[in-house]
DNA sequence: GTCTATAGGATGATAGAC
DNA sequence: GTCTATCATCCTATAGAC
C-alpha cells in the first residue's frame, strides 16, 4: 500500500521531468537557448519556477540532457538503418538512394529531431557542443554512409568508376541536408513545404542520372 | 568660428553613431541579438546606455539599420561583380568558375560581411526579416548568378548541354554555401580553415571535370 | 515534490540635469 | 551629446515551509 503510492509519487515526478524536458524543447526551438527562459519553460508545464530545480540544477543541465538524447535517438536509427541488408543491383539503386533520402526525411520530420536539429542548428554559433553535434554527429556521419553507399555502388559497377566517392558524398551532403534546412525553416514559419518537398527528390532524380553508369 | 565648433560635434556624433554600430556589430556576431546586451554595447564603445537612445529609439532599430546596410553592400557588390565583362571561351571557363568562387570568398571575408552573414545565419530562425535576406539577398542571388552562368557555359558549347542549369545552380550553391558556412564558423572557434579552404577549390575542381563538355 | 518568498543581478528604456 | 539616476520588469537560482 505503502510502496505504491510511493511509485506513484515517483511516476507523477517522473512525469513531471519529462514534461520539463518537453516544454524546454518546444521553447529552445522557437525561441533558442538564450531566448526562452526558465520562467517561460515552467510557465508552459504549470509549475513554479523552483520545482524545477527539484530536477535540475540549472538550464545549461536541461540543454546538456536534450543534446545527450539527441546523440542518443541519432545513433538508434543509424542503428535501425543499417541493419536492412542492401544488397545492390542495377535496377534499384535509383530506389537505394531514393530509400535513402525518404529514411533522413523521416528521421528529422519526428517531432523530437526537428525540433532539437532547429536548436543545435540555431546554438551551433555559440555553442561548441552544439557545433560539435553538428558536425561531427550529424554531417560527417551522414556523408560517411554515402560515401559507403557511392562507394558499393562503383564496386557493383553501377556508378560511374571515375568520380571520387569521398568528394562525391561531401557535395551530396552538403546538397541535401540544405535542402532539409531550408524545409525544416520554412515548416516553423508555416509556409509551404511542397516546392521545397519537390525539389529534394528532383534532386536525387538529377543526382543519379549524372552519377550512374552509361 | 562657430560653425566649424558645430561641425566637429556633429562628426563627433557621426562618429558615435558609427561606433554604436560597429560595437553592436561584433557583439551581435558573437552573441547574437538576444545574447548581447544594449548595456554590452555601450559598454564597448564607452558611453553610457542612455546616450545610445539619443541615435536609435530601440535595440530593434539597431539591428534593422545593421541589416539594410547589409543588403546594400550586398547589392554594391553584386553590382562590381556583375560590371566585369565576361567572355566565355573553352580554355578559361574552369577559370571563370574559380574566380566566381573567388569573389564569393572574398565578399564573405571581409570584416563586416563575415559578421552580419553571421548575424543573419543565427538569427534566420526566430527573425523574420533575416530569414528573407538569407533566402532571398543571399541564396536565391547567388543561385541566379550561377544559373546565368551556367547557361551561357551551355550555349558556348563548353558545358554539357544536357544538364539542367537551373537545378544544377541550386545544387552548387548549397555546396558552396554550404562549405562558406563552416569555413565561417571554424574562424570563429579559430580552429583551422585550411583544410576547408582546400576543399573549396577542390570542390570547384571536382564540379567542373564532370559539367565540362567532352 | 511543490509551494511562497526572496535574493541579487541583468535587461530595455526614460526623465531630466548639464 | 553625454551624463546621473531611476523605473519596471525580467533573469537564474536558493532557502525553507508544507
């Protein structure tokens, strides 16, 4: 009896960090780190602003947490992405990088990764963790898969033998992760996203035909 | 007698006026709009916060004056570039694209260009009008440049007449822009920018040898 | 685990003397 | 054109009651 309104209590606390965490991510990505205060972030869950320091210690902790769980998520769908056996064949490889494309879309089109990719996108000037994450966690990682993906594709003989696959893969990158900052942005001021949609898998479609082989 | 006495006040006050902006400038580069202060900026130039309200009515103003002066720069340089007649032959095109290159890499480093692009690229997220210059004074203008020349590249027979120049524009903007952009944040942090600064050129090198005609 | 109360300082902006 | 003085509000964070 006892034990489980002790459980209880703990749960409701439980609720109450992860709705903290929730409130704190909405505001980050609206308003960024130094723009949303913890009056704004308490005032959201309907809490004082001292009980949440019952959870954290200070507001550099609750961002320190959300990056920590963003590293997280990112490496469990890298994780879920690379266990699907690819087995590369001529007729499909236009669908493999389609594939591709539609798994980054999904991965940054859930709520969590958008909006913490709109936070590091926004602290990465100031931030070094930020800028880190960035670069390191996001871009080199992301280019590293294509550049294994262009590079399977040579072997197999479908891409032409010429191009650099390293060099390849930054300009890919570089293409398509501009492409879904500048949808990300545009989703926040509630614009259209179509063209923008568009544009991404006319991409792909303009990248292989100048990419494959014959 | 007088009148000169009234004139070294009125260059005095120019020369505040100026030096609130340069202040703003720099601080707003590091820190971004909301990370500095109207306290942060008259403290760098050595006044005190209520002689910043005898030239601008609102932090507001500041940054707006900061921009307009920016898309004018933009303008004027775009202006310079554009005044240089451009002959297309076979044997200097590779040229002509490093030298494009070359310009956008100069633009983007001088002091003020590199700080307010800087400005813009933080603040692009919550700010409105920032994100307009961005989309608009910045990517959209320099695909367009791209675009016109890649097609006169087209019609002197030197770049493959097949590629689409429009889609291929956006692809090497977000390349380059995309390289522009860490090369930028790597200077602040003042870690090394060679590396990224090779693979610019290197970048231009790769993109030519496959859009080249033969 | 949540509250009231408050500390101690920063913020944007204004009034008015000189 | 610059200053002193000040306002009203916001900020992060803590102490301690319940």
């Amino acid at each position: 009896m006892l034990k489980s309104k002790v459980n209880v209590q703990e749960k409701r606390g439980q609720d109450t960090k992860e709705r903290i965490i929730a409130a704190a991510i909405d505001l980050f990505s609206q308003e960024g780190y130094t723009g949303a205060s913890i009056r704004d972030i308490t005032g959201a869950v309907g809490i004082k602003e001292s009980s949440l320091y019952h959870y954290f210690s200070s507001k550099q902790e609750i961002i320190e947490i959300i990056y920590a769980s963003f590293k997280n998520a990112l490496a469990l769908e890298r994780q879920a992405h690379e266990s699907i056996p690819t087995v590369i064949k001529p007729y499909d490889s236009y669908l493999l990088l389609q594939n591709n494309l539609i798994f980054l879309k999904k991965m940054f089109d859930k709520p969590f990764m958008r909006k913490v990719y709109r936070v590091i996108s926004m602290e990465r000037y100031r931030d070094k963790q930020a800028f880190e994450i960035m670069s390191y966690d996001i871009y080199q990682s992301i280019a590293a898969t294509h550049e294994i993906m262009f590079k399977k594709m040579i072997a197999a003989g479908i891409m032409k033998p010429l191009l650099d696959p390293d060099i390849l893969s930054i300009e890919y990158t570089y293409a398509v992760m501009g492409i879904f900052g500048d949808y990300n942005i545009l989703k926040y001021y509630e614009k259209s996203t179509t063209a923008i949609e568009d544009l991404m898998f006319e991409y792909v479609k303009f990248f292989w035909d100048r990419v494959k082989n014959i």
